[in-house]
C-alpha cells in the first residue's frame, strides 16, 4: 500500500482524512505564504500556486529520504469583494475580518497540488464555495471570538464547530470549506494515480 | 443557567452541540417513526410531526419531574423523487439507497420543534439542503457500506465522514445535513426563547 502524505499543518485537514477513514502521515513544510500573497493577485493563482510550493517541499525531502508516497497539499483563502482574506494574526484582526463577513456571502477557494514522489505527474486544481453568514452583533462576534475557534483559519471560521450557528447557507463543497475538497481528491487519486479511497475501511 | 435538552438518539446531533460548545442532556423519547411515516405523505409535515411528537414526549416526561428546560427535538429525511427515504435497517437497504442516490441531487429536510418545559410556546420549522453525489460503482458502493457509515443515518450517508469523498455539492445548510438546522436553532433560541447559544464557551 502506498503511503499517504498530507503536507499541512492544519488540524481541519487531518480531522477530514481521518474521518474518511485515510490512512496517512503530516509533513509539516515552512513555506513562507505571505510572500505568495504579495505575489498572486489572482485567488485561483494564489492558491494553486502556494498549494504546489508546499507539495514541492515535501517532495524534495522525501526524495532525498527515498521515501515513495503520494502527497496532498492545499492551501485555502477566502474572498469577499476583490479582497483576498488569509488567517487572523489575533483577535482585533479576527474582528475586523468577520464584521467583513457578517450578513453576507463570501467565496471561499482551495488549492490542491497531488503529485507522487517518484512520478513526474503533478495534478493542481482549486475548488470554490459560496458561504453566507448571517448577521451578528458586536457582541455576538466577539464571544465568536473568544472561543478561539479564529486561529489558524482562512477567514476566521471553522464551519464544524461554533460558526455553523451562523452560517446559513452553502453553495458548493462542504469539505472544501474545511480545507480539503474531498469529492476532487478522491477523483484526482482514482483517475490520475489509480488509488481508490474507498479501499480503507 | 437554563438546561438544554436534546430529545434525539443520533450521535451526529449531539456532536454538532458539543462541537459549538452547547451544554446539553440527551433525552431519549421511542416515538415510533415508522408510524409518522404512514401518516404523512407530504415531507414537510412529515419531518415536522415526528419533532413535534418526540419534542413533547420529552415536555411531558420532564414536567412529570418538575425539571425545567429548554427541548430541542429533530427529524431528518431524504427526498429523491417522489419517494422519502429514511434509514436503513440492513445493508441490502443501504445499498438500494445509496445506489438511487449516486449520480443526482437529492433533498435532505430536517423538522425541528424546540419548547420549554414551563411554556406553552412551541416553535415548529424545517429547513431543505439540496444534495449532490458524484456516481460511485458497485464495488466502490459496497466498500463504502462495510464502514458502517449508513447504521442510524437518513440517507444511509454522513457527510462528515467517507460520504465527503462521494458529496460533490450542497445548496443550504451544512450543519442540516448532519441533523440540526443550527442557524436556525441559533436565531429561534434567542427571538422566541431569549437564549444567546454564543454566550458558551
């Protein structure tokens, strides 16, 4: 069986592989986001292009190791107007960014890069849901805030967790706005690199 | 501190409470569903009637003891067609659902009734996510039943877990698919029954 590599840190993602029953082991890579942000003023580039930097960081390393293993990288933004919306650094920019966010909708876009270890191929797409929030007070966000739910996460949300109380509505993929769009995975491992997903128990 | 009950046996249920950080107690009520079932050709009533019906076999048991508490109470279906699907209750059953299902849309209704013990108010409402499956293969269908994911799940699917790979879009609420309408039950606690759910930690 082939191993299984998520090159991401983020607890959502593991949380999503788990739950589909995925084998797989974290490859942490320290890619340095913020000067893509500066670089890509498309969201479908930014994505794409920050997912593949990751991606190519795991496969360097695990070349150098010999290690033989499919990688999954993604990276995930949120967009509301023409503004691109990364992750909070704290809690007054948690604010800002879901009074943005309030009573309206918002795209929400990931990038995926798949590539295997010792195959050429390299498989980039991105996935976009619409998500539309209702209407908070002040005070209501800020209580939103001290769950701490805000760290971490593209726009400053975790659907699975308190923010389902005011997210009404979704257009699109709901793992997508976890951070991984699962129904494409699973396509792109079935169709590009003949890995089945649903094998695992 | 008023005490929440939820009159529901679904683990996914009490999984989305927990996870927004609601304090609850479940309450168990034998409704018998398949009765509802017979009753009600129309989905909307149907899904209404079976809450409303374990929502006061909870009011009546808990007033017997004097507890007071706010009662939360749901039932979930699918539509495909004309038809209503509702569990499985083998894997031959799961089967025949999960195969009418992949490839097309189907609707997924919750019914939820929400009261207190010591008012007489009961608040009655639904709410409709359209769901989308990509086509699965027999093989990749009966994989996907020997998880277990169908056991106790409207659908036969849970969308939080192997169903992601297989979901390719929804139109509505997420937290819908999983059983609870939660910005619904978010808005009808705080205008109809004064509860604030973000004051939890």
């Amino acid at each position: 069986m082939k191993k299984i590599i998520l090159a991401s840190k983020s607890i959502d993602r593991s949380e999503i592989l788990k739950r589909a029953g995925i084998p797989f082991e974290k490859f942490v890579t320290n890619i340095n986001e913020e000067k893509y942000k500066t670089k890509f003023s498309n969201p479908a580039d930014l994505v794409k292009e920050t997912a593949k930097a990751k991606m190519l960081c795991a496969k360097n390393e695990l070349k150098k190791n010999k290690i033989d293993a499919i990688i999954i990288a993604a990276d995930t933004i949120v967009i509301i107007g023409r503004e691109i919306i990364g992750k909070a650094h704290n809690e007054e920019e948690a604010y800002k960014i879901l009074k943005k966010l309030m009573g309206k909708s918002h795209k929400l876009i990931t990038g995926i890069a798949i590539t295997e270890v010792q195959n050429s191929k390299i498989i980039v797409d991105t996935d976009t849901t619409i998500v539309e929030f209702l209407h908070l007070s002040d005070e209501e966000i800020w209580q939103y805030i001290k769950s701490n739910e805000w760290k971490e996460r593209a726009g400053a949300y975790s659907i699975r967790d308190k923010a389902s109380m005011f997210i009404s509505k979704i257009n699109g993929s709901s793992s997508n706005v976890i951070g991984l769009p699962m129904h494409k995975i699973y396509k792109i491992l079935r169709t590009e690199f003949g890995l089945n997903l649903f094998q695992f128990k």
